[in-house]
C-alpha cells in the first residue's frame, strides 16, 4: 500500500502563511494541507479558498486536537507562539514554529525536550538556512574550503519601517515603554545568529551589545496616530564563540536596503565567502568566494541540486527559500531517524544569545554563555 500523506493544519492566514508556508506546503506531493484555522473566520474561510485547502475554522484548540492531522504549522503573531505550540506538543503533533517559540530561551527549551523525548520533530523559521546560498556555503565549508575559521559577520538590515507612517504590528510593543524594547534583535536577528553558530561551528560562549531607538514614533496597525514606541529599531553586537572564532551581528529595520538584507561572512586561513542574500535586480541572491592566491571575490553559480523543484534565483526569495525549508522538515519527519535541523533546541541555543545580548545591553557588559538555566 502507498504511504498516505502527511497531513498539515496550519495556524494563521496572514501575510506570511499566504506568501511563504501554505504555497511551500502545497508544492510538495507527499503533503496535504487539510485545515486552515485564523481567529478572524472570514480570512481563513477566504484564504482556504484561495488555496482550496478543504477545512477553515477560527477554532485552534479544535484544530489541534485533531487525531487525523500530523504537523501543526504555526505562522501567528510571536506572542502567540508559545501557547500554540505548547498545545501542538502537547496533542503529540510534529510543530514547524516562525519564531521565537518564547522570549526566554528556558521554555523554548522545556518545550524541545518534551518533543524529543514524545519522538516529534520540530522546526523553527529560521528561513535563511535554506536559502541555496546558504546550503552551498555550508557545503563548502564542510568540504574544507574556509579551512580554519576566524571571523564571522552577519547582518539582518533592510528599510522595511524606516518610514513611520509604515504600521506595525501592537503585538510587537510591549507594555512597557519606559526601557528600551527588544524588536529587531528578536525579530531580525535570529536567523543570522543562527547561521553564525552553525557556519562556525560552535556556540557563542560571550557577547558585548548596544541597541538603538532611531525613530521614536510609528503608526500601528488600526490607528491612524503616530505612537511613541521606545523599541531596539538598530543594533550591533560582538561575540566570541567556544571554539576560537569572532565575530559581529549587526540588525536592523531602517537601514537603508532591499529585503530580507541577509549578508553572512565568514572568513578562515583558507578561503572566504560572502553570502548576500538581499534581492536586486530581480535576482534573489549572490555567493562570492576568496582565497588567499585568488583574493578578489568571485562569484559562483549556485549548484542545481540547492534549488528546490522548479524553483530559480529569479523566484521571490519568500516562497523560494521556505520551499527548501518545508521540504527539509517533510524529508525530516518521513525519513524518521534523528536528522531535525534548525529544531526547537537550536531555537532555544539562538534565543540565549538573544537574552544575554539584551542583558549585555541593560547591564552595559560582556555575558558569558551558556545562561543559567
Ligand atoms: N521567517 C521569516 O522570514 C518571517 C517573515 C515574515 C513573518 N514572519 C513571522 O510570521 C508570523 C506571522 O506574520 P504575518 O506577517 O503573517 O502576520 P499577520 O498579522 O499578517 O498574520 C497573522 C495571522 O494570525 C492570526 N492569529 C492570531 N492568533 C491566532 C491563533 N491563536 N490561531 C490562529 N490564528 C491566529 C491573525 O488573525 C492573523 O491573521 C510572525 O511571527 C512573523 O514574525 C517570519
């Protein structure tokens, strides 16, 4: 008998799950994606439509109880992360997360080791580990390329809320104003903090930080008002990582530049590369390559077998890099066996940075890692 397919409720039919999960879903044929749940009814009714998806529902407990579905997708406002995917754990599902699963990398944590031990596999979004540029460097790192690795760079920046009229979103203010609020750390600097772990090989053992409100007041999304909003729109931080190497993460959202604006650098006694992952001219991104007799960077093609079927560097980066994601988690959970990249532990390793930079902020110091769990 042919295995069935694997089957998929997802949590949220907003921008994101219409541009990036639901159409990485559906391009593989060993899934089906069987609900759609939004707490606005109307949406997911319409966005089930548009994806003829055959179920819609506002009710996500309902949803995740369900025997008949295997993978929880959670694309929903980060402070609903937890919550939901506690109860996805929970109901024994397989969980895809845009993260951060939790601000406190203790319970993102908890949450991967009652995963584990249920056999589940999980997956944060960490979108820009499987950009084909991304994978290729890894590849060649892998084979030996940079050699001994001394520095990484990494940055996160793009103009998308330079302009304060652009809204964002109550969800990612928090309560209290009178501290400066982590946004674009969180927000913008976990996927590149967690290319810099994997790409060197290590993790981050200390790290020195500073952040920046730029632009003082925004409109939110539902009001017509320019809000005061003391949150980190700018930052920069310096680390160490346990096995020798340095390095900079630099984030932010009004910095001038196309999206996303992902560039990682590493750079070893051997050869460097520069992966610059900002679409231009159409094309979603670049890999560039030094060595030491060769020192001018030289562009490479990326390799055929890093494109997901039918995909192209003239594709939109949102559906082109996701694609390879859900594949990588499909291929995850039907193969069986241990492989779970980018999974929850790693969300958890990612998010520490994230505290100790913010306490390295607040405390104006180097913080060690690992925390204190
Ligand atoms: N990994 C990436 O590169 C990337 C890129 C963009 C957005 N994101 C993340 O994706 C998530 C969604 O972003 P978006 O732009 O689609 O936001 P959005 O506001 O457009 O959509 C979120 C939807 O979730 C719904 N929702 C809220 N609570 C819910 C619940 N409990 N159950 C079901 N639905 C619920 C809302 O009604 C809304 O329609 C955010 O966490 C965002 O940070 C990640």
């Amino acid at each position: 008998m042919a295995q069935s397919k694997l089957r998929v409720g997802v949590l949220g039919a907003g921008r994101w799950a219409n541009m990036a999960h639901i159409p990485g879903w559906q391009r593989d044929p060993r899934v089906e994606v069987v609900a759609l749940c939004d707490v606005e009814k109307d949406l997911a009714r319409d966005v089930a439509g548009k994806f003829n998806i055959p179920e819609s529902t506002d009710d996500w407990q309902a949803l995740i109880s369900r025997p008949d579905i295997d993978v929880i997708d959670i694309v929903t406002p980060s402070n609903t992360h937890h919550e939901l995917a506690v109860a996805a754990v929970g109901a024994g599902k397989h969980v895809l997360s845009e993260k951060p699963v939790a601000h406190d990398f203790r319970e993102t944590l908890r949450l991967a080791g009652e995963a584990k031990s249920k056999g589940l596999k999980t997956k944060l979004g960490f979108t820009f580990r499987y950009t084909p540029g991304v994978q290729f460097a890894k590849s060649l790192i892998d084979e030996g390329f940079v050699g001994r690795p001394f520095i990484f760079n990494g940055y996160e920046q793009n103009s998308q809320w330079l302009d304060p009229q652009t809204p964002l979103r109550r969800s990612q203010m928090r309560e209290d104003q009178s501290l400066l609020q982590v946004v674009s750390l969180e927000g913008y600097g976990a996927p590149i903090i967690d290319i810099g772990r994997w790409w060197v090989g290590a993790e981050y053992s200390s790290v020195v930080g500073t952040m920046r409100n730029f632009i003082p007041e925004r409109k939110v999304w539902g009001s017509d008002q320019l809000t005061p909003m003391n949150i980190d729109d700018g930052d920069v931080f310096v680390a160490e990582f346990g096995n020798g190497v340095i390095g900079s993460i630099q984030t932010s959202f009004v910095t001038i530049g196309n999206f996303p604006g992902v560039e990682a650098r590493i750079f070893g006694d051997k050869g460097a590369i520069i992966c610059r992952m900002v679409e231009e001219f159409g094309v979603a991104e670049t890999i560039k390559v030094a060595t030491p007799d060769s020192v001018e960077f030289k562009e490479m093609e990326i390799p055929r077998r890093f494109y997901p079927e039918g995909g192209h560097s003239n594709e939109s980066w949102r559906s082109l890099f996701y694609a390879n994601l859900i594949k990588d988690f499909i291929d995850e959970i039907v193969e069986g066996g241990e492989k779970n990249q980018g999974n929850f532990a790693d969300g958890a390793a990612v998010q520490a940075v994230i505290n100790a930079v913010e306490l390295s902020v607040r405390e104006r110091r180097w913080v060690d890692l690992p925390l204190e769990r």
